[in-house]
C-alpha cells in the first residue's frame, strides 16, 4: 500500500484516508443493520410473520453485533484488521444476498440473526476504536464522533430509498441492493486499508517525533485476549457502570427506535417510506451531534456530557407518544432533538474507556461495554414488539424507554472517580 502513500504524496496524513475507508464500511454495515426496521411490515403482509416473530430475528441479530465486538477486536490485534474484515465484509454480502431466498422464520433468524448479526458486529464501534487508538494520539474524539456518525449517514443514504424500493417492488430486491453495497468495499479494503502506521512509515497523527514506537503485534490466541481482559476489567466497578449504561443507550436507540419506529408510524397511519425518512432525517441531525460531540469529547469532561445526553434522550423519549398528536411541530420536533444525542454518546464513553483502561485494552475492553449496548438493543427490540403485540401500542415501551435514560445518566457520574485499575496501570 505504498502506492497509495506515495499517491497522496504527504500532503495529509495517510490516517486520515484509513478513517476515509473505514467509514464506508461502517456506512455499508449501517445499512445492512437498518434493513430489516424495513423489512417488517412487508414480511408481516407476504408471510403472515407477525412483528414479535421478526423482532426475534432482529434481536438475534442485535445482540450477535455487540457479542462479536471484544472478539473482533481481538482477533485484529491477533490476525490483523484488514482480514479480519474482510472475512466478514464476504459473510456479510452472502447471507444477505442468501436471505433472498428465506420463506419460513427460522430461516430469517439463522440468516439475519446469526450471519449477518455476527458479521456486521465486526464493522462495529470496536473498529473504529482499534483505528482511533492505533492511528491517532491527538484528535481521537473528533475522529471517533466521525466514524460513529456513519451509522447514521448509513440511515440517511439507505433508509428513504430502501423503503420506497420495499414499497414499489416488495422485500427481495431490497436485500440484493443491501448486498451489492457490502460487496463494493471489499476492494477497498484489500487495497487501501493498512494495518498501523509503521506499515506507512508513519507514526499515529500527532505523535512526538521522539516517543517511543508502541507495538500492537501479539501472537496470543484471540479468544485468550477478549476474556482475559474481561477478567480483568469486571473486577472494577467503572466496568460495570459502563456496561450498565450503554446497556441503556443500546435499549433506547437500536433496539427501540431503530427497530420499531417505522412501524409505530404505521400505528399512526404514515407510509413506510415516511417513517423511513423519519429515521433518516434523525440521521443528519445524528451526523452533526455526534461529530460534535467526538470534538466536545475532546475538551470537557466525559461524564458531564454523558449526563446531558441520557437526560436529554429519556425527555425525548416520554414525549415521541405525545408528538404524533401534535400536527406539524410532533415530530419534526422529536427528530431534531432526538436526532442530536442518537448515538452522541459512543465518543465520551470511548474516552472514558480509555482514561480507565489504557490505550492497549481500551478496544477490547469497549469491545465488552458495546456488547452491553447491543444486548440492551435485543432486550428492547422484542420487548417492545411483544408490548406493541399484547397492547397494540407502543406507548408503554417508549415510557420505559425515557425512564431507562434517566437511570443512566445517574450511572454515568460515577465512571472514573475512583482508584486507577490494573489494566490502566499495565498498558
């Protein structure tokens, strides 16, 4: 990949075109993510499947994303980033491509669930922390805010078009477009993507020139690695109290709203396609605030911020029931306020992971706290699909929801206000 250093000629540093790639593959696994919130209604009129029976397939899906993370960050210090996710890139556009082919549900969950679940969970938060900590010393929030807020550019370019293509044409030629898009940056990463800086000649950007060069090579078995720093870092409470509360954050934003927001529309009597630009709309407004907020990272105190973002997210929440009845301000309302603080909340925690941790252990060790999220984001997309099931509403759900938030950003005071850990003692 020298080619590719010498094409640039040092005019900016290599880094910055790696967070160029990997944001792409993140917008791609974004899409696939988004795609079966599109899905549901379709597969509910062609099947007769009802919506706990996909919700079951998503949380599957859901929580095989964040139980991946510290393997997958493992594996990258291990076998390396650029085949690690390649490997997943290729299961990720066979088994959506593959789903084409699905007309029973267990067929969706082996599919959606396990396949695509375990292989997006890959091109997940804990690659953009194993860039962030291995390509940057300064700028680290900026760039996590970036490369986060392609989750939600993934629903801005995907999302609108996907559910006018469901609307139009019906689900199948939904996943193939889903899966040419996974295929497309394939190529990128063979070619484009190299493993750390040395590789380039480089040190990470803003490094000293006289700091010492930090390997990143161990030949221990991945899995020695995920579940030995578990070990290590559930003995403290910091751990704990950031698996707790992105726990929440994964509940209130994936699991619920990402999964079930379109529907609800539905409930309401909106199309799919405006439910889906519902969701998207939130993506640009997700953009800016979670960009920001990787800059904000930068310069204030993490917890502060995490306070802000979980109450602010739990108000939103108890008033999305109320916006549907308010007839122009409801929802437009709702979409930029909650649109802000979608996922603002990944650069503070991954700075407070690192501050603990060490810039070592911090991915594996985030790894770890993003499958909190996602089993968070299980946990609320089949329970609110077995309230909407039992009490045709989703009222109820997004009351729990907001409360949730309001628990979290009590949690989040406490992280890092204590004794220094063994881990942040030995990276």
């Amino acid at each position: 990949m020298n080619w590719a250093a010498r094409l640039i000629g040092g005019r900016f540093h290599y880094g910055w075109l790696t967070v160029a790639v990997v944001f792409l593959v993140l917008l791609a696994a974004a899409g696939t993510r988004a795609t079966p919130s599109v899905m549901m209604v379709p597969l509910e009129h062609q099947f007769g499947w009802s919506r706990a029976t996909v919700s079951l397939a998503i949380s599957v899906n859901i929580a095989l994303y964040g139980l991946m993370g510290p393997f997958a960050a493992a594996a990258m210090q291990r076998f390396g980033v650029r085949p690690t996710l390649l490997i997943a890139l290729a299961t990720m556009a066979g088994g959506v491509a593959l789903s084409s082919l699905m007309t029973h549900p267990w067929q969706m969950v082996l599919i959606w669930g396990v396949m695509v679940g375990g292989s997006t969970g890959v091109a997940a938060l804990s690659l953009s922390a194993t860039v962030v900590t291995r390509w940057f010393t300064t700028h680290r929030g900026l760039v996590m805010g970036i490369l986060t807020a392609s989750s939600a550019t993934g629903q801005l370019v995907f999302l609108p078009m996907l559910a006018a293509i469901a609307e139009h044409h019906g689900w199948k030629p939904v996943v193939l477009v889903v899966a040419g898009a996974a295929a497309i940056v394939l190529p990128l990463v063979a070619f484009l993507l190299p493993e750390r800086p040395a590789d380039m000649a480089l040190r990470p950007y803003g490094e000293p020139a006289d700091a010492p060069v930090a390997s990143n090579v161990t030949k221990q078995n991945p899995l020695a690695i995920a579940f030995g720093t578990l070990a290590m870092a559930s003995k403290t409470r910091d751990f704990w109290l950031l698996f707790f509360s992105f726990f929440i954050c994964g509940a209130s934003t994936n699991g619920y709203v990402g999964t079930h927001l379109i529907a609800m529309c539905g409930d309401y009597g909106m199309t799919e396609v405006q439910g889906a630009s519902l969701l998207a709309a939130m993506g640009i407004f997700d953009l800016f605030g979670t960009t920001l907020s990787g800059w904000l990272s930068d310069r204030f105190n993490s917890r502060v911020l995490l306070f802000w973002y979980y109450g602010l997210r739990g108000l939103s929440l108890m008033y999305l029931p109320h916006a549907f009845g308010i007839d122009f301000f409801g929802l437009p309302l709702f979409a930029v306020f909650y649109g802000l603080d979608w996922i603002a909340t990944v650069p503070p925690t991954v700075r407070l992971a690192t501050d603990v941790y060490g810039k070592e252990s911090a991915p594996v060790v985030f790894g770890w706290v993003v499958a909190g999220h996602q089993l968070g984001a299980a946990f609320a997309a089949l329970g609110a699909g077995m309230l909407r099931a039992s009490l045709g509403t989703y009222t109820v759900a997004s009351m729990i929801s907001g409360g949730l938030c309001l628990v979290a950003a009590v949690i989040v005071l406490r992280i890092n206000r204590g004794e220094r850990p063994v881990a942040a003692q030995a990276a």
